[in-house]
C-alpha cells in the first residue's frame, strides 16, 4: 500500500496510484451516451484498494472502488468556478473520487460526514489545492452534504 496522506489525524492508503479519466463525447454515441458522459465524465480504470486510518478512533476503514466507477468530479457550481475552479480541474479528480463514492456509500466510515469531509481536504492537500480554495470547498460541502445528501439520516432508521 501507498501512504497517501497522512497527519496527526488520518493516514490515508492507496494499493496504487489512481488511474482514472475523463470521458469526452464521440460523434458516433447516441444522445443518451452523450448525457451520461456530462453528468459523470469521469471514470475509474482499475480497481482501487483504499485504508483510511482515523487515529482519533483508532479505527481503519477499508474499501474499494469498483473499475468503471463514474463520478461526476467536484461539484462546483459554475458561478463559483472563477474563484475555485471547474469540476473537470485535474486536481479535484482523486479527491471527488474517494469523496463522491463515500458519498454514495456512507456505512463505509460509520455515517460520519466530518469525516467524509476530512478526507477530502486531505486528499486535496495532496493534489496540491491551496489551503484557502480546501477551506473553501469543504465550507461548502457541509452546507450542500446537510441539505442535499442524507448524511445521519440513516442512524435514525
């Protein structure tokens, strides 16, 4: 395994570098390819082993991400993306990966949406993402994960 990221937080482990990419539209693709392409153009090549080792817990989370996952990259609005950048920026591709599948899979860290966040201003620290654009991103993501996302709901089932 890769240590990825690691502080006196989490540790963050990779079996490999991610291997992912951005689909573009082909003249030949039918509208409904075409679409599916612009609301997730990303996808991962390889199947991805992930550790993520919360130290205050004391606690490893492993999972992995399927080859063929697709993600949509950050979600940034594009009113927002001459300050932060755009979604397809290639900094955001690892963290929205990791996030976006531990959105659509919360049981994997125990519903913890902190922690979802956590992770991916780590993995943006990584990507090289300066601190103010991570501190600004994971503001947001709070807000839009609170309203949108269903985070804790599932604790009360």
């Amino acid at each position: 395994m890769i240590k990825w990221y690691n502080d006196d937080k989490i540790t963050i482990f990779f079996n490999h570098k991610p291997n992912t990419h951005m689909l573009e539209p082909l003249p030949s693709m039918v509208q409904e390819e075409k679409d599916l392409i612009e609301r997730y153009p990303f996808i991962n090549c390889t199947a991805l082993q992930v550790a993520i080792y919360d130290k205050k817990k004391s606690k490893m989370y492993k999972f992995t991400i399927t080859k063929l996952f697709r993600w949509d990259g950050a979600t940034i609005p594009r009113l927002f993306w001459w300050i932060i950048g755009s979604k397809t920026n290639p900094k955001y591709r690892t963290p929205s990966l990791i996030h976006d599948y531990l959105c659509l899979n919360k049981y994997i860290i125990d519903y913890r949406r902190e922690f979802s966040t956590q992770i991916f201003e780590a993995l943006l620290s990584v990507a090289g993402v300066s601190k103010w654009r991570r501190k600004i991103m994971c503001f947001f993501i709070n807000i839009y994960q609170k309203i949108f996302c269903d985070w804790g709901l599932e604790w009360s089932r």
